[in-house]
C-alpha cells in the first residue's frame, strides 16, 4: 500500500507548535515509509480564513525547511489542494447520501437552533446538539422544498436504530496509538451538518471527502480530533469508502499541565524565530514532543528523525513543552554553526540592534570582517542569537567608561586598581600580536613578576578595553580592537579615575 499522508490546517491563525508538530510527524512518517506527505489547505470557514496565515504557513514551513510533495503551491495529482476551490466535489458527494438515504436535508432557520439551545440551557436538560426534528421529512417532501429554493442545510443521519441483538449503536475504530475505540453512536454530535446553507462543506464532510479522494493512507492529527473521529467513520461508511490508518497525537502541554498556550510563553513559530531560535532546534526539540527514540540520544538531523520514525514510538501521555529544553537545543544547534553561517544568521539581529552605528544600519566590508571573527568569542556562552549584538558591542564602538568602582578587583581598592591598570597599560602592545597560549604565558610572567594576582591583573583592564566586568574571553578581544584603541580605552579609563 502507498503510504499518504498529510497536513491539513485551517488557515485562522499563526503557524503554532501543535501544527508543526503534526506536520512534522506526518512528514517523518512518510519519509520513514518511502510515501509522500501532503498540504491541504481546509479553508472552508470562510470568515476566519485569511490569506495572511496562508503566507504565513508557506513562511513558516520554508523557515523550518519541511518541504511537501503535494499541495496548492508544488500542484499534483490531486490539485485543487485547497479546500474552497473544490466546493462543487463535496456537493456532489453529499447529494449521493442525501438519495441513498445517509443524510438529509433540514430547514430549521438559525433562530430555531438558537431558541432550543436557550430552552435547554434554561431547562438545564444536558442535551446538545440538534433535535433531529428533519431527519423524519419524508424524501420527497424535502426534494420538493429544495426544489422550492427553500433554505437548507444537508445533515449526516447518525445510525441510531438498535442492533439486531438489541443493543445500542456503537461506531468502533482502532487508532494506532491509543488501540480500540468505541463510541456509542447516541452519544455522538447529533446528526451534524454536512453541507451549510450557502452551499459551503464543514469541517467533516470536506475533510472525509478530500482524505478519500486523495487517497490518504494514514492520519496523523492532534487528539482534540479525536472526539471528531466516529462521526468521520460513520461517513466513510455512509459512502462506502473504507476510512484510513488513524493516529491521534498525545497533547501537548505547559509545565503546568494545562494545553499549552500563549500563557506559557511564545507559542507561534513566528515569535520563535523573533526570538533567535534555529529552525533545526526548533525541529528537533518538537520532534521528541510525544516521541522517544533512542536511549541517550538527544541532536537529531531531519534526515535522522525520518530513519527512526514509528508510531509504535509514540507515548500516549501528553507531552510537556519544556521552554529551558528548548533553549539547550538552541544553545547545541548554534555551537554547532561556523562562523561565517553563525555571523549570517545573526546579522538581521545585530543591523536592528544598531551595533553598526545606528539601528537599521548593516556592516561595512571591516565590521563584517570583525563581526564573523568574533563568532567563537560568544558560541560557547549563549542560547538565543539576539544575545549576539549586546555582547559584541565594544569591539564596534567605544562603551561608555564605567564608573571607578567598576574597575576594582574582589578585595582591592581604587588606588591599587589604578596602579594595576597602569601595569596593564604595558600589555596591549604585546597581547594583540600572541595567540591565547602565548598571551596567557605574558600576563602570568607579568604578575608573577609584579607580585600581584593575575585576576586582579587582568579585571581593570577588562573593564577597561570591553566596558563590562563579564565579558567574551579578553585576548582575542584585544587581538580583534588592536592595540591602538585598546590602549586608548585604558587611557580613557585611567583619566577617569583619576589616574592619569
Ligand atoms: N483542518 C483541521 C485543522 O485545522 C484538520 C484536522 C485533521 O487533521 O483532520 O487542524
């Protein structure tokens, strides 16, 4: 059997975690399988579907670089891929149940619904859903109405009529992840709309409909579909088609055990990637929400993830996103860029930070140059690309000098610290011409010979050249600045502390 699946989402909101993770299980799931994965737009609730979260969806899905071998952009064999352009085909089809008798019309107004809803609520009664009061309109008599030009919906008949042994109707299916389900069919949204009055699908019929026709093999969607699932069964039976593999994904949850949401933190792929994540972090951390795969294994290429691939690794419990998780990812996928890549990716960050002389401003041909040397000076100690420019500042402009108590070592005081940065004076000259090894090895013999602690040595000069007390690692620091305005940066500080 080819395996097909797909991704279908409803074009009403931002690409967030739970659509990437579903799309990037079923990706995985046909690349593990040598079939081919699918986009499907479901676009059919016209007044929530825009055309900025479909660009937004194509935006997000290229960031991540999930491609799709199917959909309304590549086109295949199934095209339309988009939902509101395939309106005749669900016509068609709900009109062959309406005459095998599987769904009928009903002409209840909107006010209708609305006032048994208010009676119910009012009578406190527990009942949802629709009364079924036209699922008894003799065929005819319905034809005849429609016929009329009278308004209408097209509703699903629900099987309710007992078994031959007496007993309820039940809808049974069997889900790969969670086993067999078992529905009683009285319990099920009562006889759902299929097809609404301005000619448009709902969610179930076009869904049904589009699975079938494109022949999707398996299913793989989040598990607050679940309960949509025997309902769906009945309707592929109600047509005769077989219905696919289904897979309903555990939850994902907030450290607190409630579905994640924007309370928890950024949830939109969007704000991820304001925020400085890498797409293959991002991936890779999504991949293991509701997914093990091999013990003592944590960084995985995309290529990896599809080779180990199973729904039989799939937990059933909710899996819980953890925001710090994430950011080692982030932290292991930027250590591993070069620098060059590294210094690109950082770039946009570092232009709107205004680390060129002015916000919005890019680097000329030297910064650039700087800007790319100094990438193994911050890979090791961030988590976030967007830490880059607030690091990197001094090697491209002068800080401001701090204040004198800034420069004083743990345990010293200002007059000695002055006496210290005027010995430290004497290392920049030297410094930017050794390698790491070789400028340890001078500042070392220079305390040693002076008598003073090498910290103490080191930390007003420190200060002094980077504007900060915690700074990336110094000697290349001094190596990138040259000595010339290394010194400078100490004069300055010298004279500001009165000792010059
Ligand atoms: N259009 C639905 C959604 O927005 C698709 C659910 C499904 O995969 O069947 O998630």
């Amino acid at each position: 059997m080819e395996i097909r699946d797909r991704y279908a989402p409803s074009p009403t909101g931002l690409q967030h975690i739970g659509g990437v993770r579903t799309a990037l299980f079923n990706y995985l799931f046909a690349r593990s399988r040598g079939g081919k994965f699918i986009l499907r737009l479901e676009d059919t609730d016209r007044t929530r579907s825009d055309a900025a979260f479909v660009q937004n969806l194509y935006d997000t899905f290229a960031w991540l670089g999930i491609p799709w071998d199917e959909g309304p952009d590549v086109g295949g064999p199934y095209a339309p891929y988009v939902q509101s352009e395939r309106c005749g085909l669900y016509q068609k089809y709900v009109q062959e149940l309406v005459d095998a008798g599987e769904a009928y019309y009903c002409f209840c107004s909107p006010e209708r619904l609305e006032r048994i809803r208010e009676e119910r609520e009012a009578a406190r009664s527990g009942e949802t859903g629709y009364d079924r009061r036209c699922r008894n309109i003799p065929p005819e008599e319905g034809a005849e109405r429609v016929g009329a030009g009278e308004s209408h919906t097209i509703r699903l008949k629900i099987p309710l009529e007992g078994t031959a042994r007496g007993g309820p109707q039940i809808t049974r299916f069997r889900d790969q992840l969670l086993g067999d389900i078992e529905w009683k069919n009285e319990d099920i949204n009562p006889d759902p709309v299929l097809l609404k009055s301005d000619g448009f699908p709902t969610y179930h019929l076009a869904n049904v409909v589009d699975d079938h026709l494109m022949g999707i093999s398996h299913v793989l969607r989040a598990q607050e579909w679940l309960p949509s699932t025997p309902l769906h069964v009945i309707l592929y039976r109600s047509f005769g088609w077989s219905p696919p593999e289904f897979c309903h994904l555990p939850m994902v949850m907030g450290q607190d055990g409630k579905k994640l949401s924007k309370r928890h933190g950024a949830t939109s792929v969007d704000e991820f990637r304001r925020q400085g994540y890498l797409p293959e972090a991002l991936l890779n951390y999504v991949a293991l929400l509701g997914c093990s795969y091999e013990e003592g294994k944590d960084l995985y290429t995309l290529g990896e993830l599809a080779e180990r691939f199973a729904p039989e690794k799939l937990n059933k419990a909710p899996a819980i996103f953890d925001y710090k998780k994430l950011e080692w990812y982030n932290g292991q996928y930027i250590r591993m860029k070069g620098d060059a890549e590294l210094a690109e990716l950082a770039l946009p960050y570092a232009t709107e930070a205004g680390l060129f002389g002015g916000k919005g401003k890019g680097p000329g041909p030297e910064e650039r140059r700087v800007f790319i040397a100094a990438m193994p000076l911050i890979k090791e100690r961030i988590s976030f690309l967007h830490e880059i420019p607030e690091k990197l500042d001094y090697l491209f402009a002068d800080p401001p000098v701090p204040a004198p108590e800034e420069f004083i070592p743990k345990k010293s005081d200002l007059s000695h610290t002055i006496t210290l940065l005027r010995l430290g004076r004497e290392l920049p000259g030297e410094l930017a011409l050794l390698d790491d090894e070789g400028a340890e090895a001078l500042v070392k013999a220079t305390a040693e010979r002076e008598g003073v602690k090498l910290g103490d040595l080191l930390m007003p000069l420190r200060v002094a050249i980077t504007g900060k007390r915690v700074s990336p690692p110094l000697f290349p620091s001094i190596r990138l600045l040259g000595a010339a305005r290394c010194l400078a940066r100490v004069d300055r500080a010298l004279q500001g502390m009165g000792g010059v």
